[in-house]
C-alpha cells in the first residue's frame, strides 16, 4: 500500500494554464490584517496568492521540496509529544524528500484548512492538518485540534509575508483559556517568500526563549498545473 502513493516533485511551470473559474481574485481576508502600505510592500505574486478563494470545499494544490530540516534533542521530543493532539509538527528531519501543501475553504469557519504531506524515505508519509480561521483576539488564529489554537499576527519583512505566533489557547465549547507561557513552545513564526518563476519559499521556525531553535523546517513550491 505504502508504494502507491506517489508525491510528484516541483513541476514545470505551464503558461497556457488558467486559473479555475471558482478563484476570485478580490479575496482581501489576508489583506485585510494588514495596512495598505504594508501590503503594497509585497510582490505580486504573493498578492494574488493570498487574494485568491476558491468556492467552498474546493482546493488549490503546492508541490514542492523538502531543503532544511533541523530539530535540537527538545524540538525532537516536542514533536514527537505533539503526536498526542494530532501531530501538528513535522517529525522528520529528511530533507530532498516531496512535500505537497492544499489549501481548501472550509464554509463551516469561513476560513481555510491547510493540508501538509511530507514524504518519506520509508513508510507513509507525514500528514499535518490545521485550520485558519479569521477569528480570535488578533483577527487571525491557526486551528490544530483537540481544543488548541495560537493567536497569529501578520507582518511584511524583507518583501515577505510573515505569520507570527502572539498566544496559545484552549477552548472547550463556549470557553476559551489561555495557555501559560510554560505550557506553550515558544514562539513560532512562518515565512512564506517568493522566489520568482512562480516558486515560493515557505519556512516554519519554533523558537523558545530559554531552550533556543527547537525545529525549523524550510521548503520551495509551486502551484500544481493540470
């Protein structure tokens, strides 16, 4: 079973491909959390990235490559302790290997859930699930089950968009907690930066205030073409 499954690597990029008639390109969800100047500040082609929503339920698809991959011995346990919510962070420290990110809007939050596949030289490949949702005390926080949430901010550096982690919570119906700053790992930030020629650099990096880098994982796509 484990052979059947196949993660293609980057494609060549098509330009008679056109974009589905379900993508509207005036999304301004994202652009939203940011001032004009800001967003200007961004190349074009992370604009039409994040501008761009698809009717709900369907899904545009990343294939790309694994190039960092870094764990110190506590990020290592961290992840692997994360399997108990859902397994929210990467776990393999192999890099030259497929990954594959989707992107699929989810009517029942309004948001979007991102789908990440991680292949590996043996077994099955990882799978993480999370959820944006445009919600909570900063307009914008990543989902990742069991009741966890982080707050995120957006920021724009060095022409790339930035997504940065400013508190954990855990809700249970009604009721939302924050989680103290000993029960969190320290501050994650995601940076997704364009590289042109329609290929994009996107990098997560965990890192904690006493135990310092505790995982970064860094990897180029492009949006698959039919």
């Amino acid at each position: 079973m484990a052979s059947a499954i196949r993660i293609s690597r980057l494609p060549a990029s098509n330009p008679h491909h056109k974009p589905s008639s379900d993508i509207l390109l005036d999304d301004n969800r994202f652009h939203a959390l940011l001032s004009d100047a800001d967003w200007g500040r961004l190349p074009l082609a992370i604009w039409r990235r994040f501008s761009k929503r698809h009717v709900d339920g369907a899904t545009v698809v990343y294939v790309g490559e694994v190039e960092e991959a870094y764990f110190n011995r506590i990020g290592w346990w961290l992840a692997q302790l994360a399997r108990l919510v859902g397994g929210p962070l990467p776990t393999g420290a192999e890099t030259g290997v497929p990954m594959v990110v989707t992107v699929t809007e989810d009517a029942a939050s309004g948001g979007q859930i991102w789908t990440r596949i991680c292949a590996r030289s043996h077994g099955f490949p990882q799978v993480i699930h999370s959820s944006k949702r445009f919600a909570g005390p900063t307009g914008l926080e990543e989902y990742v089950g069991h009741g966890i949430s982080m707050a995120l901010r957006i920021f724009v550096e060095h022409e790339a968009l930035v997504f940065r982690s400013v508190g954990y919570s855990f809700q249970v119906g009604p009721l939302r907690l924050a989680l103290p700053d000993w029960l969190t790992p320290g501050d994650l930030t995601v940076t997704h930066a364009d590289l042109g020629g329609g290929t994009f650099r996107f990098t997560l990096d965990i890192i904690h205030p006493r135990f310092g880098r505790l995982i970064r994982q860094s990897a180029v796509f492009r949006e698959a073409t039919s």
